[in-house]
C-alpha cells in the first residue's frame, strides 16, 4: 500500500484520483482550501485517511499545507492536482500580490516540492494547452501584459511541465512526471469537453503507484497513459533554472539542490 496525497482533491479530478486509489487499496490523503470543503470531502471520501486544509493562494497557506503534510510523516507519491482555469476575465491579484493563476498553478506546487519531505514520486497536472504557453520568464505576474486569461492559464500549464522537468533533473533518485488529463467535462473543463471523464485521473493513479515500466520513468509527459509531446522549451535547462530561481525569490526558499 502507497500512501499518496492529492492537493485540490475535494471534487472533479483530484477527488477522482482519490478514489480510484482507496478502490486499490492506498492510503489517501485530501486536500482542501478551506474547512467548508473539508468537511465536504470527508463526506465525499470517508475513506480517506486524512484531509489537509490551506488556500494555495496565499505563500503562508502553501507553507501551513505543507507543515501538515509533513507532520503526517512521508508520502510515497505526492499528485499536484491543485489549479485554476482560464475563465478569469481580468488579473486578480493575491494577498501577496501575485497573479492568482500563477500562485495557484505554479508557486503552490514549487513550494509544495520544496518543503514537503520528497516522496519517491511527483506528479504535476498540466494541459494540452501548455503547448500554446509562453517561456519567457520576464512578466510571470502579468504586470506589464494585457491580461488574457486563456493565455494565462496556459503559461502556467507550461510552467508546470518545466517544473517536473527541472525536479527530474535536479532530484534524480525521486520520479517526477507531468501529464495532461485531456479535455474533460470537470467544473474547469466546462460540460461541452469531448474526452472521456472515466480516463481523466486513470494517468495520475499510473504514475503515482504502478510498477508498470512504462510508468517507473522521471521526465516524461502523458496523456492516456502513453507518452506524448511537450513543448520543447520545458526540457532547457535554462528556463528550468530561471523558474526556479523566479519561485525560489518570490518565496524565499529555494529548491534544495538534491532530494533528502
């Protein structure tokens, strides 16, 4: 039995993933913004070992997340699930003055990663809207761009994937991967989404536990269980590098230079 936590793990998704992980056997472990959802996914998933709550908007709310996480001692994998869409129709700016976007779906799994004891596995959620995402690194917070939602949440989806990328590089002993889930019906996709729902967590539960080769890799990125392409900009260890050390600024922690 693996012991697996999943942020944003009160519905859609993360709460998907989550069950299909109790159905074989694993021990899980929500994830939720606020108590109110809490309580929700304990009546989702009374199987669940444990419910962490803190709002991933907020750097003192990815840290109180990753305090409890580490609390309740090592996880065999860790799926980063967390994320906001691209419906957002103007910059909303976080109590740390961060776009919204990227604090959730960039810094909270940087922070996440730094400070949690590493597992043996990482997942991050990423998008097949990543592909259309920008790698320039000098306007993460959208400050000096005209705000484009769409155009947002795909850079961030971009920089998810750089994110895995570079933990595979710097953390060789621990296996991180990125996948995209496809279009999917969830509350984020919206009810028009073509793909299949059933298979929309199927990836993440693969690479979170399976003894699958196919799936005991570090660096890669999946859709259905198979490989598929990335954007190229996401394997430069340069623009790794300048995420990391943009994240490591805005939160005063960097990256520790191998897994411990």
């Amino acid at each position: 039995m693996a012991r697996i936590l999943i942020t944003g793990s009160t519905d859609g998704l993360g709460l998907m993933a989550a069950r299909l992980l109790v159905h074989d056997g694993h021990g899980v472990t929500l994830h939720a913004r606020n108590e109110t959802r809490a309580d929700d996914a304990r009546e989702a998933l009374p199987e669940a070992e444990a419910v962490l709550v803190g709002d991933l908007t907020t750097i003192e709310g990815m840290r109180s997340v990753a305090d409890q996480a580490n609390e309740r001692d090592r996880y065999d994998a860790i799926i980063h699930n967390a994320a906001v869409g691209y419906r957002e129709p103007s910059r909303i700016e976080t109590a740390d003055g961060l776009s919204h976007v990227f604090a959730v779906n960039v810094l909270a799994p940087y922070l996440l990663t730094a400070l949690i004891t590493p597992p043996d596995r990482l997942v991050y959620l990423s998008s097949g809207m990543h592909r259309g995402g920008d790698p320039k690194l000098d306007d993460l917070q959208w400050r000096t761009r005209n705000w484009d939602g769409s155009r947002a949440y795909a850079d961030s989806k971009l920089l998810d994937v750089v994110l895995a990328f570079a933990v595979a590089r710097r953390w060789p002993d621990v296996l991180s991967n990125a996948l995209e889930p496809g279009w999917v019906p969830t509350k984020m996709g919206g009810p028009g989404a073509p793909d299949d729902l059933s298979l929309g967590a199927v990836t993440q539960v693969w690479l979170a536990t399976s003894q699958d080769p196919a799936a005991t890799v570090t660096g890669g990125y999946f859709h259905h269980q198979e490989p598929c392409f990335a954007h190229p900009a996401a394997r430069s260890p340069e623009v790794q590098d300048g995420l990391l050390d943009a994240c490591a600024e805005l939160t005063g922690v960097p990256l520790p230079s191998h897994a411990t």
